[in-house]
C-alpha cells in the first residue's frame, strides 16, 4: 500500500473536515503544513494571508495538537532560513516529519534524533545528473522529492540510485520543465495583493507551455502504477487550494479510478 502526504491549507473547516475521511487515515503518511510565519521561509506565503490561518501561536500549537490526536503525523515544511533551534521546537511538540533543503542542518538532526524522519524537498531541483552523481551525498534524508521533470521521465526514474528512496508529486499542473518554480514557490508580500503580484511573473512563463495535459507534471491516480515500484510514496500539493478539493484529491488518487489508463509511453517523454 502507498502512503500519501497531504497539505494543511489553514482552513477552520480543514481539520473537521480531514475527520471525517478516517477511512483514509491508513493512506495519510502524514499531514504536512508551513511553520508558524515567524519562525522561517516556505512555500505558498499566501496561506498567512487565509481567513483561517492561526492568529496566534498558541492557535496555531492547537491546530497540530488537534491532527495528532486522530493519530495522524504532521509534517513541517522548514526549507528556508530554519535553524536547529527551531527544530527543535518543533521536535518538542512531537513532530518526527521535516521537508527540509539544508544538508547540514539534516546532517546534524539525524546524529541527535535517531527518531526522526526528513525529506529532501522538490526546492532543491535535482536533476538526474545531481542524483546520480557519486560525489553528491542525499544519505541523510529519507527520501528525495523529485523535480516535476520526472513525472514525464519514468525511464529515468527507473534507473535512479537505489540507495535512496523518491517522493513524487502527482497532481501538479505546473509545467514539468519549469524554470520559475523557486521564484513562484518563495515570493512573499506584505499583502495578499503583494504577494499575488510577486508571483505572476514566474506564473507568466510558466502559463504558455501548458498547452495540453502531456506538458504538466500531472499524473492521473488510474496511473500510479506506472510509478509504484520505484516510488516510495505520493505527496499531494497545493496548500491554496480548498479542503474539499484537497480530500477529494486524496480520495481520488487512493481509490485510483479504476478507468482506461494511458499508456505508460506518456510518462517516457526523450
């Protein structure tokens, strides 16, 4: 059975939502979410900005209380600007899951924690040549969250080092070459209009490539089985998007809609 990571969008209506859904729970490797606002950079700054987001830390505590207790895992993205004091804050909440994209600091938590769990997050860009190169070390993470460029190369896949173990991200629509994903994925902004505006310049470029469905990064859940022996586990994106989309997206790709599959030579592209 696959696991899958989901995404904490900040919704009030997320958690009582995501209760629901305990059929589920045995799917939900973890359920992954940003670190409170001052405490470092991630991905999709907009989620400060949501009606629901915490509006104090102590709020923000309860929200990762409130998912453990259904007996779920939480993940902190901590992929920019972290240090191992904040860590460890969070390690003291009981969180075992860390995105992270410092391999010092990685290096350093894995000799302290014997407990815990870290991936290597898509920020980093790897690229095939990056993987398989000898002199590069991934060794003190978990697993790899591959660039979107694999979901449209799964004979690379198939030949990437064995030592590690791969995350992929199936139901991305961004362009699976895209250039602009950090400038997209670290804007910020002193407003949601600020941000927005940060942000449209790399959507810009990205935009025109996504001609059809064969020039994102999106791999339908009927298809996951293309991926399932080289794939350690699925994580589902997007943080901005709706609660009832997020679960539904989660059910969906558990269920993996039984229809007429493409034929793996889709996901070949030269």
């Amino acid at each position: 059975m696959k696991q899958f990571e989901i995404p904490c969008n900040f919704d009030k209506n997320f958690i009582g939502g995501l209760s629901e859904k305990i059929g589920l729970f045995p799917y939900i490797r973890f359920v992954y979410m940003a670190a409170w606002k001052d405490d470092g950079d991630n991905t999709r700054y907009s989620a400060t900005f949501a009606a629901g987001y915490p509006a104090t830390y102590d709020e923000y505590v309860l929200r990762i209380k409130l998912i453990q207790a259904m007996g779920l895992n939480v993940c902190i993205l901590a992929q920019k600007n972290f240090t191992l004091e904040t860590i460890e804050k969070y390690y003291d909440l009981g969180i075992r899951f860390f995105v992270m994209n410092n391999d010092a600091l990685a290096d350093t938590l894995k000799e302290k924690h014997d407990d815990i769990t870290l991936i290597l997050s898509i920020t980093r860009n790897l690229s095939m040549v990056d993987i398989c190169n000898k002199s590069n070390d991934f060794s003190m993470y978990d697993n790899i969250v591959l660039f979107h460029w694999f979901n449209r190369h799964l004979k690379e896949i198939k030949e990437l080092p064995k030592k590690y173990k791969y995350t992929i991200i199936p139901n991305s629509m961004c362009y699976y070459g895209c250039k602009w994903a950090a400038t997209h994925w670290f804007a910020k902004g002193a407003t949601i209009e600020e941000y927005h505006k940060n942000v449209k310049w790399a959507t810009d470029q990205c935009q025109p490539y996504l001609t059809d469905i064969q020039n994102t990064a999106y791999i339908e859940p009927e298809n996951l089985h293309y991926f399932d022996d080289y794939i350690d586990c699925y994580k589902l994106v997007d943080r901005e998007w709706p609660t009832e989309r997020i679960l539904d997206d989660l059910q969906r790709y558990v269920e993996r809609n039984p229809v007429v599959p493409r034929n793996e030579d889709f996901y070949k592209l030269p």
